[in-house]
C-alpha cells in the first residue's frame, strides 16, 4: 500500500473523528475546561513540563501559553515550580485538584464514547475495538 493512499484515508478520518468523538466530548466539558487547557492537564499529569515544552507540544508560542497557564494556576489546577540550581527554570505540574478533575474528565468521557457507541452491534464493537488497537499500535511508532 502506498504512503499517499494511506495518507488520503488519514486525511478523510481525521475530521470525521472530530465530527463523530472530539466535539462531542469537547462539548461536555466545555463550561469547565477548553480543549488546550485539558491538554496542558493531560500533559502534566505524566511529568512535570516547563512552558516551552509544553508550547512545542500543543503547537503555541510560549506567549500564548502564559494566560492559559495563568488561568490553570488560578483555578488551583496545575503550580508553577522554580528549579532548585536555575531559578529561570519553571516547571509545571499538576496540582491534587488537576489530578481529581483529570479523572472525573476521564469517566465522563467514557460515557459520552459509550453513549456514542450503544448503536453499533456486537460484530461491530469488536471489530472497532481490534481497528483502534492496531491503530493505536501503530500510531505510537510514529514520531
């Protein structure tokens, strides 16, 4: 198979995948939480992160990042912390409270997807179930 005719299809699924789970859940939190500060949250929980990995991650300028890390802090979700040898260095982490709403975005979120999929049959929970398996298998390969 070729690298452009798998690229095509990427191409394609991407907004029906939007369509279809990102919206929908992004929806559900949206009075709490826009999408890139429940990114930042999602990127801080698994380790500490200073402004510009975090702005390399999600694809801003570290100036974009500051009020959404402000508000984050303000919130009580995430801490600035200075390094201990370079005071220039500050990491963010997640805070006790990021970590229980990370969680409860979690279970939330499993049930809107479960909500979503209670149409497909049997055959097709399985079959979608092997499709995103491999999918993410592969997926994680890339760099």
């Amino acid at each position: 198979m070729s690298h452009i005719k798998t690229a095509e299809t990427l191409f394609h699924l991407i907004p029906l995948l939007d369509k279809k789970f990102i919206r929908p859940v992004a929806q559900h939190f949206k009075p709490q939480l826009t999408q890139i500060q429940f990114h930042v949250l999602t990127i801080v929980r698994e380790k500490k992160a200073t402004m510009t990995e975090l702005a390399n991650e999600i694809l801003l300028s570290k100036q974009q990042m500051t009020p959404i890390i402000d508000k984050l802090v303000t919130e009580g979700l995430v801490q600035r912390e200075y390094d201990a040898i370079d005071r220039r260095i500050i990491r963010i982490s997640i805070t006790s409270s990021g970590l229980e709403l990370c969680e409860q975005a979690k279970v939330q979120t499993i049930t809107v997807l479960q909500n979503k999929l209670e149409c497909l049959s049997e055959n097709d929970l399985v079959s979608l179930d092997k499709v995103i398996s491999e999918f993410s298998r592969i997926a994680h390969k890339l760099p």
